[in-house]
C-alpha cells in the first residue's frame, strides 16, 4: 500500500479584509500526494501557492479543514509539536536562500543540526557527502556571500536535506535564479530526492519545470483546478 506524504481535505486560509470582507487565500482545497513522488504547484501570483506550502510545513494552520503530514495531522498537535514534527520530517528551500552570509558553506548546511544542539562528529560526513553531491566540496571552508545564485541554492538544498527529511517543500527555488541556472539547480533537487527517497512539493511559474514533476496542482484564486492531477 502506498503512503500518502501529504493530504488536504477541505482546506480554506481565511485573512480578515477591509472592513467585514474576508480574503480567501485558499477555498475547499483537497488532494493527495504519494510518498516518493513529486508534484508541481502552479498558478499566477496570489493564487495561493505559498499559503499551501506554509500550511503543508505547519508554519501557518487553516481556517477550515485538515492537513495531514504522513498520516498526522497537523491541526491535532500545538506549536511546539508542530515545530518537532517539522524539524523531523520538513524540509523547506525558500527562493532568495535564506543562508546566513557570515557563515561558512559548511556551517550553512550544518546549521539544523547546529541549533539542534549536535555534536559535530555525528554530522559532519553527512555534510560532506551533501556538499560532494551537489558540486561544492571545495567550497565548503568559503563565506556563502562569495557564491553565485545558483551555488547558494545548491547550498540551501543540501541544509534542507540534512536530516533526511521525508517531505520537502520549495517556494519558487528557482524563482531568483536566470533560465539555465535555475534548470541545473531544478534537476539537480529532483535527483537528490530521488536518491533520498523523499517526497518533494514545489511551487513554480515555469511550466517546464512544472512539467519535470510526477503530478501537478493547478491553483486558480486559492481553488484547486479539479483537473489537477492529484485533485480529490
């Protein structure tokens, strides 16, 4: 039986307008995706494609509706076990990186198990290993602002994948970078997961890079096209 990394059942984000309005970023969003897949989400600017990310990673919870990370879900658990969980089994790559330039490239991939206070021996061969994937072994001792786009994304995928996390999500990863760029570094994210065994969700406005994906939501004004091809 295949498990399923991620479900929306019904799920609506509602934002307080002007006045008595409510602003819907997400209406009555439901699918599934496979454990071991990958799913691109689309849509234009607005449609609602972050606020689904930000609920899958736990960071914001719905309105209405459940949100179930391998078969837990997430409205079940308060703050700090939503933050246990993420820690766990999330992983997120933001667009503009979020590296911290005064840090090392390895310090910058080693920064999860940093805050989560362990000691080096235990991780360093898996930073090592990561860097090795991605092309960036003899950078590892450089300060990140040195690097290219590209190469800080190469950076921010293997922090995201660090402690093997089975779900990772993606904002626009390639959303900063130029065409080629943001190809190789597409790619290269979809192999390692590939090799990691992970489930990878990434929202994305190229529709060839949409296409690289196992299975797409199509979001129209925070409503998911029922022609998704994980649409419940």
């Amino acid at each position: 039986m295949v498990q399923t990394a991620l479900t929306f059942v019904g799920v609506s984000k509602v934002y307080d307008g002007v006045g008595s309005a409510e602003r819907y970023a997400l209406r009555d969003v439901s699918f599934e995706i496979a454990s071991g897949t990958t799913a691109a989400i689309v849509g234009r600017s607005g449609s609602g494609k972050s606020t689904l990310l930000h609920l899958a990673a736990g960071i914001d919870v719905p309105t209405r509706g459940s949100v179930a990370v391998r078969g837990t879900p997430l409205e079940a658990l308060n703050e700090t076990a939503r933050t246990r969980l993420r820690r766990r089994e999330i992983g997120f790559v933001f667009q503009l990186f979020h590296l911290l330039p005064h840090l090392t490239v390895r310090d910058n991939v080693a920064l999860p198990e940093l805050i989560a206070g362990a000691r080096e021996r235990t991780f360093r061969a898996r930073v090592e290993a990561l860097l090795e994937r991605v092309g960036l072994p003899d950078r590892a001792d450089d300060p990140v602002a040195g690097l290219s786009g590209g190469e800080m994304q190469r950076v921010a995928i293997c922090r995201a994948l660090l402690r093997r996390p089975r779900l990772l999500l993606a904002d626009e990863p390639t959303g900063s970078l130029d065409d080629a760029s943001g190809q190789v570094v597409m790619e290269l994210m979809l192999r390692m997961v590939a090799e990691e065994g992970a489930t990878l969700i990434y929202a994305t406005h190229s529709r060839e890079l949409a296409a690289l994906a196992d299975d797409t939501l199509r979001l129209h004004s925070g409503i998911l096209d029922p022609e998704s091809d994980t649409a419940r």
